[in-house]
C-alpha cells in the first residue's frame, strides 16, 4: 500500500495527503482516525512510451478507483460486468506516471495524465483534486505527487 504525498505551495508543506472523502478525491494532512482514507493500491496497468500506466484503488473500498468524472477526481466502484461502461471506466481511471512538471524526478515526485485526455493532469485545487489542463496559470506545483509506503 502507498499514500500519495502532495506538494501545497502555499504552505511550502509537504504534510498533505491525498484521500478520499464523501466518494471525492481531496488532499488534506493526515489523520490518524482516518488513515484507510489516505491508503491506495497502486495498479499496475501498463508501460507506454511515455511512462507507467497506473490507477489507485482504495485500501479500504476494495474495488473502488479514483477517476475522473467531469474533470472531477472520483472514488467510484468499477463496473463488474464487461461492456462500454467498465471500458470507460478503466480509461477514466488510469493515469500515466510521468516526470514531474514542476519539480526533481530525483526526489520521487512524478505527475500523473490522463489516459485518455493527453493535455490534462491529475492536480490540486483548494483540497479538492481535479483533471487539470497543463496550459492553465500556476498549475504545475499543484500537479506533482510523491508515492510513500506505508
């Protein structure tokens, strides 16, 4: 299992975490109480050109990934019977690990694309996470993640 460390420029902290909370993707410190919350397993999808394909499932929501719906970071339970709607929800929900855009790979920070919206990045906004596009103002520092174990 690994927790996703975030980096929150304003704060200069590298305290935050993300989680999820009410079935939404957010970064807040850690919580002792809450630590399922803040716990993922790393899903090994695939290696593109460009980096890992990977998706976060919730230690304690098995089966529930973090996706995108609306540009809005998700926990959502991934579909069991084949079809369009699991199809969608597998490229929803993966993400390739590329090197951070803001920041030192040598560190461990990396960034996370979206699968299937090649401009748009898995990123923070006042606590709560979104698909971002990588043109928008001061995005960056926001976009930059670091695995931790547990």
């Amino acid at each position: 299992m690994t927790r996703l460390q975030a980096f929150v420029a304003p704060f200069n902290s590298f305290n935050f975490f993300v989680r999820h909370h009410n079935s939404e993707g957010e970064i807040n410190e850690l919580e002792n109480g809450l630590i399922g919350d803040f716990s993922w397993k790393e899903v090994f999808v695939q290696n593109t050109p460009d980096g890992r394909a990977v998706a976060f499932e919730s230690k304690n929501k098995p089966g529930f990934r973090l996706r995108h719906k609306n540009f809005r970071i998700v926990l959502d339970p991934m579909p069991t019977q084949q079809g369009a709607e699991r199809d969608q929800f597998l490229k929803d929900s993966t993400f390739i690990e590329v090197d951070p855009l803001d920041g030192d790979p040598n560190d461990g920070w990396h960034s996370y694309r979206a699968w299937n919206f090649g401009d748009r990045y898995f990123a923070h906004t006042d606590g709560h996470l979104w698909l971002r596009q990588r043109d928008e103002a001061k995005m960056a520092p926001d976009a930059i993640f670091r695995p931790q174990p547990e």
